[in-house]
C-alpha cells in the first residue's frame, strides 16, 4: 500500500481497482505497529498525505525529473495543476471540434506512432473523445500494424474490427485529425491552431469517394 501510495504509474486507473484492499492491509499493520493510535487518526494521516501530493508535489520539470520522496514514473504529471492545464487543453480541442457538424464530420486519432511523443499526445487519447463527444464517429486507427485493425467508436460504443478497408457515410465532407503524430511530408492535411495553440488537421473530402491514411482506404458508401 505504501508503495502505491508513493509511486505514481502510468495506468493511474488499474490501480484504483486495487487501492481498496491495500488501503485496509495497510491500515490493519499499521495499527499492528502501533496500538496506541487510533484507526481514525491512522486513516487520516494517509488521506492527508494522499492529498498533499497531489495538490502540491511535482516530481517532474518539462525537460527532467525532480529526485523527491514522491516518485512518479508516468509520462506525465498526475497532480491537479497539470489536470487542470490538461482540462484546458481538451476543452480548447472540444471546442474547435463542435464547429464542424457531426453529420457530416469524422474524428481520427491513432497509436502506435513512430512519431508518437507519450506526454503531449495524451490528452489526445480517443478514450477522451468517445466519452466527451460521443455524438461524432470516430475511428482510431494503429499505425505500422501488419494486421490492420482500428477502433470505431459512436455514442459511447466501442468496436474492434480487423480490416483495412473502412466504409463511411456518403455525407461525410470533413476529417478531423487529432493527433501529434502527424506526418507533413507524405500528407495534405490542412493545419488547425487552437487558441490555447492545441494543433489539430483538417481535410476537406465533399469531392472524394475515397482516400488513403495511414495504410487504410476510406471509402463512402451510400
């Protein structure tokens, strides 16, 4: 328990599923330890170390880490200032993503990148867009896989398929790319600048029944 209390991992989520049973291990030794304090005093200690580091702690700069007793091996800081910047940064890509109608509009990001840069694409995670915008189809597409498989995603739906070839709808006329993997010289998507300077891509596809990406062939369909 003290373990995970101090150590902060990359899959921040699977360790919730097991904080519970360490949280009462934990407690119970300690109270072992030390029958002279109380469960409630022990409790609240661990609660307001917890609290503590997440508010206050940082154990990485934007170039290195920082050597502190807290210990964090994610690609990322996991402490409310930087999920409060990360919430900026997708409200700022959310934004600029309900312009375009979800009619007529599709939403890719993808995995796999060589060009994949861990820390900044994460808040570009295709999790983040099936849940907070569940209206618009998405497809999530693996980059330099032999086998061709992607992700579609719609109203909270998820579907693994295993193809390269994927149908879209005869009314789709815009692509939105989300990603910080994008390749400049082989494709010619058009740039997107939010205003908090969050890049995004853009392809105009009213005029083509089909195209290419990333190894996969879009085609519409009626």
């Amino acid at each position: 328990f003290l373990f995970y209390s101090l150590v902060h991992l990359g899959k921040a989520g699977y360790i919730l599923s097991i904080t519970p049973l360490f949280l009462i291990l934990g407690i119970f030794a300690l109270y072992k330890i030390n029958k002279k304090k109380s469960k409630i005093l022990i409790i609240n200690s661990i609660i307001l170390l917890q609290i503590i580091s997440f508010i206050f702690i940082n154990t990485r700069t934007e170039n290195k880490i920082i050597k502190k007793s807290i210990i964090n091996v994610a690609p990322y800081e996991i402490n409310l200032k930087n999920l409060k910047r990360n919430d900026q940064k997708l409200k700022s890509i959310f934004d600029e993503i309900k312009q375009y109608n979800p009619l007529d509009t599709v939403l890719f990001t993808e995995a796999d990148s060589p060009y994949v840069k861990n820390r900044e694409n994460f808040i570009k995670s295709f999790r983040h867009l099936g849940y907070y915008l569940p209206q618009y189809n998405l497809y999530h597409l693996f980059n330099d896989q032999n086998t061709k498989k992607y992700y579609q995603c719609q109203n909270n739906k998820y579907r693994l398929l295993y193809q390269q070839n994927i149908p879209l709808d005869k009314n789709i006329k815009n692509i939105l790319l989300i990603t910080d993997n994008y390749n400049y010289d082989v494709y010619d998507f058009k740039t997107i600048i939010t205003p908090d300077n969050e890049i995004m891509f853009y392809k105009d596809i009213s005029n083509l029944e089909e195209f290419e990406y990333l190894k996969y062939n879009f085609v519409k369909q009626n």
